[in-house]
C-alpha cells in the first residue's frame, strides 16, 4: 500500500516539474506579454427540479460574449490586463437576442505573480456585471508553484485541491466556497431546515508554451428540504472561456514602472475591486406589491374558518416577506383595516419577527388597564407566534424585559407569563454571546423568579431559556424541593436540555432520582429522569441496572411498565440499542420471565410513523402515564424526520391530579409488603387537570381546565366540556430559510423557503357519575404549506423556480374509561386519508434586452396516503374488547 502511494506521488512530482519546465522555456503568463488575445466566453445555466428529471431545455439560458484580451504592463510575474466585452448575446428556448446596453469600455485584471488579484472597473457598473468580470478575472487563477489549499476568487475564500493530468492538461477541484452559502435566515432546527450539496471543477488546457486555450468551470447546487429531499432545486453552471486567436498587432503598453502605478493611471475614470464578488440584490428584488395589495387578495383564505387549512397556511407564507418590509404605520393601519382579520394577523405579525411589526401589534392592542380580555387574549396569541420565532430583532427582546418592570404588567398574570415565556424563547433563538448583557439579565430575573410565590412559572420559563448555567438550579430543584409538581415541572425543563450539555455528576443525579436513592419523588418526576437517562445512552452495565429494577420489590407497577415498553421501543428504533438489550436481558433468568416482562400497569409509551416518502416523515410519540386507572400526566408529540435529525412540530401534554377519588382507589397494593406507593406519601392531591402545549420546542403557558372539586362539578352537572371546545387555533412559522450563492460566472442565486402550519385543536369530554364511565375526544386539523422561491441569473437573463408543497394531516385520539366494576380504560388513535400536494413552476426570462422574452413550465404532483388506526398495545386491545362487548 505505501508502494502504491509513494509511485502515486513521485509521478505527480514528474508532471509537476514537467509541467514547470516548460513554463521555464516559455512565458509564465497565461497571457503573453505585449499580445493581444481573443476569447469566446460562454456561460450555460440550466435550472431543474431536485428529484424530478426534466428537460434542460425548458429552463436555461446562454450567455455569449466575445473578449479581446490585451496585456498593456509586465513585468516579471506582474500584468494588467486590459479585457474588452464585444458582440454579447443571450439565448433560451431557441430565442436569440443580441445584448447592446453594455458599454464598450474595457475593465482591468491586475496579476500579482501570476494570479489574479484585483478588478479595476468603470465605478459607473451595474454590479451584475462587476460580478461577471470579476468571474472571468477567477478563470485565470491557476496555482502549480507549491501546496495550495485555498484560494480566493469571486466565490470568496475556497478550500482547493489540484490535480495534474499532464504538461498541457490540469484540474482544480473546489469545495466549502465561502459564498456558496450566505445565509440571511436559517432555522435551528436540522429537520425544518435546508440540505445544500455544492461541488465545482475547473478546467485547464494549456498550449506547449504554457498560454491559455481554455478554462471551463464546471458547478452543481442542489438546494432541497432536509425533511423532503425530492422537494427543491439543482442548478448547474458551465462557465467557458475558449481561446479563438491572436490578434493582428503587439498591443500598446503603459510607461508606469510598477504594477501600483499602472493602476493608479486607471483611476480617475475606474475604480479598484476585490475579486471577491458583491451580492446583486436585484435578484431578489420582490415584485412590486404592497403588502396591502397581497392581504385584500388573500382575504378569503384567511377567514376564522380556514384555521388548521392548508389555504390559511400557504396565504399565510405569502404574505410573510411582505410583512417583514412593512413599517410600523402601515402594519397599524391594516390592523385598525381588517378589524375581522386579528387573530389571523396577529399570527401574522409575530412571525415577522421585525420591530415595526412588534411596536404596531402592541400599540394597536395594548392599552395597560383599560385593555380587554379579548385584546390580552389577542395579545397573548401575539406572543405565542413570536414565540416561534428564530431570528428576532434585538430590540424586541430588550422591549418585552423592560415590559416585566413595569407594575400594570405584572398586575395581568396571564399576560405576564406568556411575555415570560416569549422572553426566555427569543433569548435563546438570538444566540446571544454567554456573556451578553441581555442574557445576564434574564437569565438574572428567571432564577430569581424561583423564589417567588409561582417558581413553576420561571421553570417553565428556564425550560425555554435553556442556558446550561440553569442547570444546575433546576437540578437543586428537583431534589430539594418537597412539592412534587415544582419537582416534575424541573425535570421536564431539564429534559429539553441538549444532550451535551450534561455531564457524568449530572447523570449520577438523575438516577439518583429514579432509583430514589435519598428520597422518595413522585412517578412523573421518576419516569422524566428515566428519560434523560436514556437520552444520554446507558453503557452496559447502567441498562442492567435499569433491567434488575423490573424484578425489585418497588410497588410503582405504572412506573416498571413504564420502564419497559421505553426499553423496548428504543429498541425498535436503533439496531445497536436492540442487540445490547437482549444480551443484558438473557443474562437475567430473574427478569427474563413472564411474571416481571407481563407488567400489570396501564401506562403506555409507544411510537407511531404517520406517513413516509413520497410524503413528509413524520412519527408520533405518546407517552400516557396511567395513576389508579386515571391518566395522571400525557402527552402526544409529533416529529418531523429528516435523516438522523428531527425536530418536535407540535406536542399536546395533559396533566390531572386527585382524580382517583372519582373514580375509586385502583389499587396497586397486592399485600406482598406495607410500603406506600410514591404517590400516596403526601395525602390525596387537589383535585386539578389541565392542557401543556408546545409548538416547535416553545412551551406556552398552560390552560387549567379546573382547579379544585367545585370547578370539576359544576363541568360535569353544567355538561360545558360536552361540546366540542378550542384549546388551541393558531398558524406558525415552521420553515424560515434564505440564503444567496454566488456562482463561478459571478451571477447571483437567491433561494427563499417559508413554511407554516395552522392548528385547530379542539375537545370535548363527557362524564357519568351514575353509570360511572367517562369519554374524551380529542382532534388535531392541520394544514401546513411551504412555499419555495429560487432565482438565478444576471441583468440580462434569469431563471425562477416557485415550488408550493400543502398537506392537511389530521388526528383523532378517543378513550373510554368504565369504572362501573373495576377500571378499564381503552383508547384508539385514528388517522384520516391525507393528500400531499406539490407544485413547481420554472422560469426563464430574457431581459433589459430589445425583445424580452419569458416561458414558464408547470408541473404538478400529489401523493395520497390511506387512513388508519393505530395499533397500541395488546393491553389497550383487551380492554377496548371488553369495554364494547359490554355496550
């Protein structure tokens, strides 16, 4: 192998110095010095469908131009070039237009030991063309005097690689240029973000002499969805220059002695130029349409009944852009406008995530103590958008700190904790320095809010913050504190936590809490401990430890049931996982056997995919922690995938305390020992339940549905939740990604991806003393749009790609509970029919040009995919048979 590899490089070192030598004999320009050479320069772009083939044809352009290429200075391994653009031309689609706007005065290429270094241009240029010359500046950088590993050029600072071929014959290989990917906005979140694949090779034809006879750049981008890979854009660029011939005369020369002072000859009609290029913001120049304009023709999509549609989503990315250039005086006047429209707008306006839009929505709505409830309800919906926000203004977190000093704000408790909460979210998003001023301060005022009279509100405020200096006050939290709600509410804080941000002390604690080594803690508390646990991936001896516990003398039956279908789901999920599971397990005859694997208890983890490829792929994860029949804390996330990566779209957590003496004492106790279950340690609980929602990892403020046995009774004699009831209504920003490209040609590539996802969810529950049974439906419409913009090209031609992805998944969970004769609880979990839609439509535009010309190509897609119900478990069929063969 190292005689393979030590051949390799001496016959790279042969071509080397052949290929050096003569360059000794002959010039070392790529240019004779004193010449005039005449090139024909051709650049190819072809715009396609990411996953989809097409015809190259439907979407590209041709740019051609001649180039008479003078060397007016050298001097050792110095010139200046001058380069005159003639006879220019683009076509598409079999249409031919000649370009005549571009002035006939040459620009400049200064050489600084063989290589390209500055453009020297009329300071006149539109910047499409500064880039192009300074693309065709960049063909001429071709390094062979030693290692290279990068290079600057007009796609800026580049890692390269090259390889010779022969004397004549040479290729460089381009990678990680830094302007293949200039991101205005980019989402945390790898499975709601974007997959960027770039590759580039140029190359080199060299005549016996070492002068250029042709360098071609050949590139690829591919830009999709990391959630859809199918779903995006592949643009490919050849870039060729093709020497024609030698011109007739010895060109003319400058009189200056040095490089500097040729150049500065040039000056008082050009200016200087880097050969790293200039974004063209006219590419992504948005049409001229006022966000006014843009709201009256969506008006009928974005009505209260189109929430959980997939049409209120798609009107709802349309409208962002606009939103975010919008002023402040504007955004007031559309609100006092569309009166009808505010719960939809205000959606709207937090997504914007601009301060205009923030000083409207607050000074259009808030009004301190003569506000109403309906506009703090508004307000609150405002602030639940913003919430989800990933790049905000600077000055809208610093305004929503300096509103929690204020006392009319802290007088509205509703209004205070959701700015609390929107507070901790931003702070985080905005990735500030770990010692900026403003994270100092919050982080200051939410770990003093844990010696308030309400720390679980800062808890759940630390859980959005998620800064790792919290960790360990949260962690003193769940060990110190006697409540067992402030204890459960600090670890599910602590769960949201990356992973590596724990260390091994802090995994020492959390089994210390599961295995209740100092004390005992509530179920909830334990099973969340388990979770992060797990999250941080046990060695081998620690899941023995977590097996040995299913044979233990530990009565908690729920939480051992718990144990297990986690165990065994994670095993479903990861191979490696599942092969040390059963080693472990076979290695214990004491566990490995039906009467410790037949867990007793009704509490249910399981996983789900909802849909696959050629759809999105999404899963459900739902975790029902059951307490004396009654579920006592559960939740339904759904995830989005995209490779190894996911990111939570949406979560539903239920939790209720104190019901059991509505229903009887379920009983766990099966005589074998006199120790209490965790649970009955502190005496009956209050008798409260209530909703936790989280959209994309923000927790808002959670609705308490009753607090205490008269608000329960007067919902059960009163029949109030027997109708279907809002929990939750509200559209979301999901995918926020833009970014620019600057290509070897120097032209410009925007690309834009918004989405969004409009949730209606409503439930209802009815209750029976009498027959002592209970019913709970709960259902989740959605609709989500993500609407894709690409543009690609220069002054006089360009290309579009608008794609629209829309989906509408649905989800109904129903459960049964009689507890006439004993406690049977059955639950079914059902998926209707869905129908994924995309759409993509390419452009090419011939333009500034005597005849402009357009054609666009459409394609449509769409996917269905069968509704289903889901099976749970083998426990939850049992019980669903004996609850319907009773009716």
């Amino acid at each position: 192998m190292n005689k393979l590899k030590n051949s390799k490089e001496v016959h790279f070192l042969l071509l080397l110095s052949f290929f050096l030598g003569c360059f000794a004999e002959g010039s070392s320009f790529l240019v004779p010095p004193q010449s005039q050479q005449i090139f024909k320069l051709r650049n190819q772009v072809i715009l396609e469908d990411a996953g989809r083939e097409s015809s190259s044809q439907e979407t590209g352009y041709i740019f051609e131009t001649d180039l008479h290429v003078n060397s007016v200075w050298s001097r050792q391994e110095d010139q200046l070039l001058e380069i005159f653009i003639s006879e220019s031309r683009v076509l598409a689609s079999g249409k031919d237009r000649s370009i005549t706007a571009i002035p006939d005065r040459p620009f400049y290429v200064s050489l600084v030991k063989g290589q390209p270094d500055k453009v020297i241009a009329h300071s006149g240029r539109d910047q499409s063309l500064l880039n192009l010359e300074r693309g065709i500046a960049s063909l001429l950088q071709l390094r062979l005097d030693g290692p290279v590993e990068e290079e600057l050029d007009v796609s800026g600072l580049c890692r390269v690689s090259y390889n010779v071929k022969s004397s004549t014959k040479i290729e460089k290989t381009k990678r990680d240029c830094a302007l293949w990917d200039l991101r205005v906005n980019y989402h945390p979140e790898e499975a709601l973000g974007v997959t960027q694949r770039s590759k580039e090779l140029t190359s080199y034809e060299l005549s016996s002499d070492g002068s250029l006879l042709k360098a071609e750049s050949v590139e690829e981008h591919q830009l999709t969805l990391a959630a859809k890979p199918d779903v995006g854009s592949l643009v490919k660029s050849t870039f060729t220059l093709q020497h024609v011939s030698q011109g007739p005369e010895n060109v003319k020369q400058l009189e200056q002695d040095t490089l500097d002072g040729a150049i500065e000859s040039l000056l008082e009609w050009y200016r200087v130029f880097q050969l790293e290029s200039d974004i063209d913001g006219l590419i992504s120049a948005i049409k001229e349409q006022t966000l006014e304009e843009q709201l009256k023709a969506s008006l009928d999509d974005l009505q209260s009944v189109d929430v959980g549609k997939s049409s209120l989503a798609l009107a709802y990315v349309k409208l962002i852009p606009l939103a975010r250039i919008a002023r402040q005086e504007q955004i007031e006047a559309l609100l006092k406008e569309h009166t009808e429209l505010l719960p939809q707008l205000v959606d709207l306006f937090g997504a914007a995530q601009t301060f205009d839009a923030h000083n409207a929505t607050f000074s259009f709505i808030y009004k301190e103590a003569e506000t109403t409830d309906e506009e703090l309800e508004l307000l609150e919906k405002y602030l639940q958008s913003l919430a989800v926000a990933t790049h905000p203004e600077r000055k809208i977190v610093e305004h929503l700190h300096d509103l929690l000093q204020l006392e009319a704000i802290k007088k509205q408790a509703k209004l205070s904790d959701s700015i609390i909460q929107t507070l901790s979210v931003l702070t985080r998003q905005s990735e500030f320095d770990v010692n900026d001023v403003l994270l100092e301060k919050v982080r200051a005022f939410l770990l003093q809010g844990l010696t308030s009279k309400e720390p679980t509100l800062y808890i759940r405020a630390l859980q959005n913050l998620r800064d790792p200096v919290t960790i360990e006050p949260l962690l003193d939290q769940a060990q110190s504190r006697e409540e067992p709600n402030l204890s459960v509410a600090a670890l599910q804080a602590l769960k949201a936590f990356p992973v590596g941000s724990f260390n091994s002390s802090h995994r020492q604690q959390f089994e210390g809490i599961f295995y209740q080594r100092r004390r005992r803690f509530d179920s909830s508390a334990r099973t969340l401990a388990l979770d992060i646990i797990l999250s941080l991936r046990p060695s081998q001896e620690q899941l023995g430890h977590l097996l040995d516990y299913l044979a233990s003398t530990d009565r908690q039956f729920e939480i051992k049931t718990y144990v297990l279908q986690k165990l065994r789901m994670l095993a479903e999920q990861c191979p490696r996982f599942k092969a040390l599971f059963k080693t472990e397990l076979v290695k214990r005859s004491r566990v490995n056997n039906y009467n410790v694997l037949g867990q007793k208890g009704l509490t249910t983890v399981l996983a789900r995919q909802l849909s696959l490829s050629p759809a999105f792929n999404e899963s459900l994860l739902s975790t029902q922690e059951v307490y004396q029949g009654i579920l006592k804390r559960g939740s339904v996330e759904f995830l989005l995938h995209a490779g190894r990566a996911q990111a939570s779209s949406f979560k539903l957590g239920i939790y209720t305390a104190g019901l059991g003496s509505m229903v009887g004492d379920g009983g766990t106790d099966d005589g074998t020992d006199n120790i209490p279950a965790d649970d009955d340690l502190g005496g009956e609980d209050t008798i409260t339940a209530g909703m936790e929602i989280s959209v994309q990892g923000s927790q808002l403020r959670p609705l308490v549905f009753f607090n205490g046995q008269t608000e329960l009774m007067g919902h059960v004699w009163g029949g109030t939740a027997s109708d279907t009831t809002p929990a939750y209504q509200a559209t979301t920003l999901a995918q926020d990604n833009e970014h620019y490209i600057v290509l070897a040609s120097g032209a410009t590539l925007h690309w834009q991806v918004l989405g969004a996802r409009s949730v209606d969810l409503n439930g209802k529950v009815g209750f029976s003393l009498w027959n002592r049974n209970a019913q709970t439906e709960i259902q989740q419409n959605a609709g989500s749009a993500v609407l894709g913009h690409l543009a690609v090209g220069f002054t006089y031609a360009k290309l579009v790609q608008d794609f629209t992805l829309t989906h509408e998944p649905k989800l109904s969970l129903e459960a049964h509970l009689d507890f006439y004769s004993g406690i049977k609880l059955c639950m079914q979990l059902q998926r209707p029919e869905q129908l994924l839609k995309q759409t993509s439509i390419r452009s090419v535009f011939l333009q500034a040009v005597a005849r402009p010309y357009a054609k666009h190509v459409r394609s449509t897609l769409s996917h269905k995919t069968a509704g289903c119900t889901f099976a749970l478990n083998q426990k939850n069929n049992e019980m669903c048979n004996i609850i319907f063969n009773d009716y």
